[in-house]
C-alpha cells in the first residue's frame, strides 16, 4: 500500500504532463527556488506539484495539486480521483491537518475504503473525543500493511478516552502480533493503567516492556514515572540512573532525575487519551523511519502532531527525518518549535542537534 502522491501518473494526467515538460529543469534545480515557482496552466501546476512531492517538498506539492484540482481541467473520473488523493496527501504530509480532514472526506467519496483517509478521519474523531466514530473509521485499517498494527493500538485509546480502561487493556491484550510487538503492547497498556491510577498494574506492564527494551527512553521515563506513582522512588532511580550509564546526559531522563531528586510531583507518562495516542504513532513512525518508510513516517508524525501538537518527542523525530531528507529549512522550523519547558528544548537552539530519538522509541515492532 504505497502512499499516492509519488506514486505512478495514470494515462490522463500524463497526457498533460508531456507537454509542459520543459518547465521541469527550472522547478527542479534545487528545491529552495519551488517556492518562487508558479505555473500558469493548471498542467504545470499538476507537474510542478509532482516535482514538489518528488523533491520532498511537502508545502508547495499541496498548493500545486490543489491549483490543479482547482482549475477542473482534469475531469476524467480515473485523473480527478488521482489527484484528489494527491492532494490529500501532499496536505497530510505538509501538516495542514483542517485541509486535509476536509479531502479526505472527499477522498472517501470516490473510494470508500481508502485507509489513509479512514485513518486521518479516525484520528480526527479521536481528537474531538468522539470515541466510537473513532474506532469506526479506524476499522477501515485494521486489516492494511504498516497500519495493521498501529492502528489496532490508537483504537484501544478510544476505550481509555470513555474511561473504560479496563476495556482498553482487554483490547490491546487480543491484538494478534508477534512476540516482538507485546513490547508496544505493554507499553500501550501500561501508560493507559497509569493515567487510570491503576498503580501496580501499570507497574507490572511496563516493567515487561523495559525487560524487552530497556534502550527506548520513552519506556525508561513511563517506566520510572510509574514506580514513582506506586512509591516506589528508589526503584524509579535505579532505571534512570541505569539509562543515564548507557546515555549520559539525555535531557529526558536527566530532567526527570531531578524532579524526583527535588522532590516534585511526578504526573504519569501521558495526560489524556489524546497524548496516548500520540505517543504510539510517534513509536511507529520512528520504527518505520529506521526501516527507509519515509512517506508513512510523515504521515504518522503529522497525525501525532494533530493529536498533542506540543509534543517534543514528535516535532523533534519529524525535524531529524527532513533533515535526512534535505529539508534543512523544514527541520529547523520543528526544532524551533519545541517549547522551551521540554527537557529537550536545548535541540531548539542547534542545527546540528544530538539524536535522541534513535533511543527513543521502542524497537522491537
């Protein structure tokens, strides 16, 4: 299942590619001079979009398919479905996320069982607290490669939102999955017990998860934050310090050594079902980034955005992939963005920053 807005022309749209070619070598020089770049016909438009989405530039790609799709040149049903879907995705991965809820009910209008926009109008529900249009949109995805174990873990997070926990639990636990992803599944479950004030469930859970993978901060801190929770604060020590051995100075885990040290309240890993969410999109996408999925790796950044828009862990693991992708001025937008009261926010002021998040997030999916 390959995401669509670099994927192959149908015959219609090529038909009309061919003769505009020739603007190609003055838009595709270097991708800083896309933005002062503006086709005439709604052909160049078309091309200059797929230029733009070839070179990664997510922000222009959106405007040029929509300037296209906008002109209604292209009515032919196989060339209007193609880049309505185009335009969707160059929307879904530039963030504009109210733009990209809105095409991908449009997008389901012409192909009802598209999973991206099912998954985009899921998350979109889960958001506005709207629990069960969220776990129906999310059934769309269920069964499709990449999202077939992603999406299965938001879905539990719609129980948690009604406060049904328990629930939540009992789903992620009939998740069908391969040893490997009890890790995300104990860390899922174990978060979600936390926020329920289920202490020494939530211990047991994410213990398993740090037995797995004791190299993810991400487990580390919510792992530590519940021993702490369940008064256990000399035990929550030992892992952070036994973290802070293997990786000195990752402000993540350093900032939550001295809270405890000093003495303040430690809140649980996430704060809402919402954040919960977030974060298990965060873990996938950094999963697939490490595996070359770049295109899915944007997507499900962009999603975790949408749900926790303040969330370091995502803004920084987005910045890092468009740096690997040669998007300095994209990256550094992210970085920026990292508000200042994150442990991380020292990455706000580098344009070389430290890889914290090849640490960061479970592994073994």
């Amino acid at each position: 299942m390959a995401l669509s807005s670099r994927a192959p022309l149908s015959a219609a749209l090529v038909a009309f590619m061919v003769s505009t070619a020739a603007i190609a070598p003055a838009f595709a020089a270097k991708s800083a001079e896309a933005a002062s770049f503006r086709p005439t016909t709604a052909s160049g438009s078309l091309l200059a979009g797929r230029l733009a989405a070839n070179l990664r530039d997510d922000d222009n790609a959106a405007a040029f398919y929509a300037l296209a799709l906008k002109s209604r040149l292209f009515r032919d049903g196989e060339a209007q479905q193609e880049l309505t879907n185009r335009t969707f995705i160059a929307l879904l991965t530039s963030g504009e996320m109210d733009k990209a809820v809105m095409f991908a009910k449009r997008v389901i209008e012409i192909d009802k069982k598209n999973p991206i926009a099912h998954l985009v109008l899921g998350i979109r529900a889960l958001k506005a607290r709207s629990y069960n249009t969220a776990r129906t949109e999310l059934a769309f995805t269920l069964d499709k490669p990449i999202l077939q174990l992603a999406t299965p873990l938001i879905s539990t997070w719609t129980y948690a939102g009604a406060g049904q926990t328990k629930k939540g639990v009992s789903a992620t636990d009939d998740i069908s999955s391969n040893d490997g992803f009890s890790t995300f599944k104990n860390f899922s479950a174990g978060m979600m017990l936390d926020l329920a004030g289920q202490r020494e469930e939530a211990i047991a859970r994410l213990k398993d998860a740090h037995e797995r993978d004791s190299n993810a901060v991400s487990i580390v801190d919510a792992y530590a934050r519940a021993l702490v929770r369940g008064g256990k604060k000399d035990e929550a020590l030992t892992v952070l310090n036994d973290y802070a051995a293997k990786v000195p100075r990752q402000p993540i885990v350093a900032g939550l050594i001295a809270d405890i040290q000093s003495g303040k309240r430690i809140g649980p890993a996430v704060n809402s079902a919402q954040q919960g969410a977030a974060d298990i999109l965060i873990s996938v996408a950094a999963g697939i980034a490490k595996q070359g999925g770049a295109d899915y790796a944007v997507v499900f950044y962009r999603l975790a955005l949408y749900l926790d828009p303040n969330n370091a862990n995502a803004l920084i693991g987005l910045a890092e992939l468009y740096s690997d992708l040669k998007q300095p001025e994209v990256a550094q937008q992210l970085f920026q963005a990292v508000p200042p009261s994150s442990p991380s926010s020292a990455m706000r002021r580098s344009n070389s920053p430290r890889r914290w998040t090849s640490s960061t997030r479970p592994t073994k999916a």
